[in-house]
C-alpha cells in the first residue's frame, strides 16, 4: 500500500518512515539529514534544501518526492514536470507536525503505528508544557534563526519557547511564515525588549554567541550580562518534525528550567 520507492527531500520524512519502520521504502534523502544516523550510512543522498540533483533523483526511479514549504517548489516543479508525483507539506505549528506525522503514516499505510508515535509525541510536549508551568519564573527570550538579516523564530519555535517556559519576545513575527516577514529592520528592537535568554540556531553553519554579544548595545542585554546565549542545534529544532517535539523542546526546556531555578 502507499509509495514504495520515496525521495525524502528534508529531513523529517526520513525521521518519521524510520521510527515507523517503514525506511525500506526510502530511496534517496536530504544532504542534511543526520536522524536518524543510520539513514546517512544506508541511503544516497541527493538533495539540499533550495536545490536538488533531478537526475540522480529520476535515475532512482522514485514513485514520490517528499519535501517541505514554499523553498522547495522549484525542486517540486522540476520533479512534477518529470513525471514524479509530489508532497510539499507547509506546516508551521506544534499541531502541524503532530497531524503529519498521522497523514505521512496513513500515506505508506502505517495508519496506526503513526498514530502511536503521534500520541507519544504529543504526551511528551504536554509533560514538558505542565513541567514548566510549574516553573517559579518565566524568562524573556529572544529565539534567532538567522544573522544576516536577522530572523526571528518560526511559529512552532515559538510555541515550543512558550511551552518549555519561556515568554517569546516578539510574538506578533512567530505567525508569519516567510522569514523575509520575520527579518528584524531594526536589530536595536532585541535591546529594548531586552531579554533574559537568548537562543540562536542558524540554519547551515555554528551559532556565534560572541558576536551576538558584539552587536551595537547587546552588551547592555540580560541575556548577555548573565552569559545566558545558547545554541540550540539546527537539526533538532528548525526542521518541523519529531526531533523538534522531543530533543528541541528539552533543550529549550533544560535552560529555561536552569534560569527560572537559580538564585536571584
């Protein structure tokens, strides 16, 4: 039932087929892949995020393509007009990668099994959401996707900030879904909501604390006076799939828990 032969163009359908059990149906993945490890070791890799080797996914003669958001439509169009058939998921929320978790198990007839792991998922972000309620503080905090421009946090980031304990500092740019509509024109607005901490994961290359802390007026931040600026690793909390509902929302939880229990 379902596709047999899948090109996984992102890496959260590879994470889910495989916690599934259903990874003998992939054929090809994401260059940054790395959840789980064994997928890297066990299949070609032929894809990035924004580009695509179409002849090396067409030579593994997939019946589906699987990838995520607006990026990726070029690659879509691309395998569309070959004869591929394709899923572009575009969900933003905690509630989004729960659902697609259920529909990419329904997809490849592992209906149950999904919903299983769909459950798990959801009673561990209701376990850490009731954790942190109980927190005696709830810090302000800054999430950055991106320095040059500066990008605040997608919507799911910035309801896992919220469920792991934190208070998103710019709220009202969590629910647009472009990052160019979360680009920050004025760097000194971080200064005046001055936050406690400071998270950063930039998506392909190692988050700088330093220069966050060297930007014009940022030595003035609580989040930088206490030293409380922390990467939070890309693969565990920008790609909207398991690894964020599990190992992305402990992280962000782990700090705040260690900010809002210590003293003073």
């Amino acid at each position: 039932m379902g596709p047999r032969r899948i090109v996984c163009l992102t890496e959260e359908p590879t994470e889910v087929l495989y916690a599934l059990g259903e990874q003998d149906r992939i054929v090809g993945i994401s260059g940054f892949t790395v959840r789980p490890p064994r997928a890297r070791k066990e299949k070609p890799r032929v894809s990035a995020f924004t580009s695509a080797k179409i002849d090396a996914i067409l030579a593994l003669q997939p019946d589906m393509a699987i990838g995520f958001s607006d990026i990726q439509a070029d690659i879509a169009q691309a395998l569309i007009r070959a004869g591929v058939e394709v899923w572009i998921s575009n969900h933003r929320s905690v509630a989004g990668i729960l659902d697609y978790i259920r529909r990419l198990g329904a997809l490849v007839g592992a209906g149950a099994a999904a919903g299983r792991y769909a459950h798990r998922a959801a009673a561990h972000v209701d376990a850490v959401r009731a954790a942190a309620a109980a927190l005696p503080r709830h810090p302000r905090v800054y999430f950055e996707e991106w320095d040059d421009p500066i990008i605040t946090g997608i919507q799911w980031v910035a309801e896992l900030l919220r469920i792991a304990g934190g208070v998103d500092v710019f709220p009202e740019l969590a629910t647009q879904p472009l990052a160019k509509n979360r680009i920050l024109a004025d760097a000194g607005e971080v200064v005046r909501r001055d936050p406690q901490i400071i998270f950063g994961s930039w998506c392909g290359k190692r988050f700088r604390p330093e220069q966050v802390a060297a930007r014009p007026g940022w030595d003035m931040l609580g989040a930088v006076r206490a030293r409380q600026v922390f990467e939070i690793k890309s693969p565990i909390i920008l790609q909207p799939g398991p690894a964020a509902l599990f190992d992305g929302l402990d992280a962000l939880h782990a700090h705040i828990r260690t900010w809002a229990l210590r003293d003073g």
